[in-house]
C-alpha cells in the first residue's frame, strides 16, 4: 500500500477553505477513481463519489507521483 502524503499548498489552504473535508476521503478517491485522467503540468486528477457529500463526486489533484495529495474539493460539474 502506498504511503500517501499532503502537499503543504493542502493543509494550508485547501483544508483552511473546506475544512469538512477529511483526508481518509481523499485517500478513498485516489485508490478507488470513478475516472483517472492526467493533466498537462504532469499532475493527475481523480474523480470518485464520497458518502459523506451525499454521494457527490470529490474531484482530486495529485502531484506526478500520484501519492501526494495536492488539492481537493467536491465536482458539482462531474458527470460519470
């Protein structure tokens, strides 16, 4: 199992503007995607649905690694 950790950009700010997020969740999306996609800057993005969001999707952004954790929040636009 890999050891996931938090960019420092994630518990300042992203924890400081959504601090109902839990980072067990964030754990959950990137090992279970509904959908996997990278981006241009050589991050990569996950999308999965969180129980605890009413079944929203979390929409992640990991570093290259894609065991560092750098932003999340909840994809009101996402659609399987």
């Amino acid at each position: 199992m890999p050891e996931y950790r938090f960019t420092e950009y994630f518990e300042r700010e992203v924890l400081r503007k959504r601090p109902y997020l839990r980072r067990e969740w964030c754990v959950a999306v990137v090992e279970n995607p509904t959908r996997t996609e990278r981006q241009e800057d050589n991050r990569w993005r996950f999308w999965a649905p969180v129980p605890e969001l009413d079944g929203r999707h979390l929409r992640e952004i990991t570093l290259d690694d894609r065991t560092t954790i750098h932003n999340a929040f909840p994809d009101r636009g996402f659609t399987p």
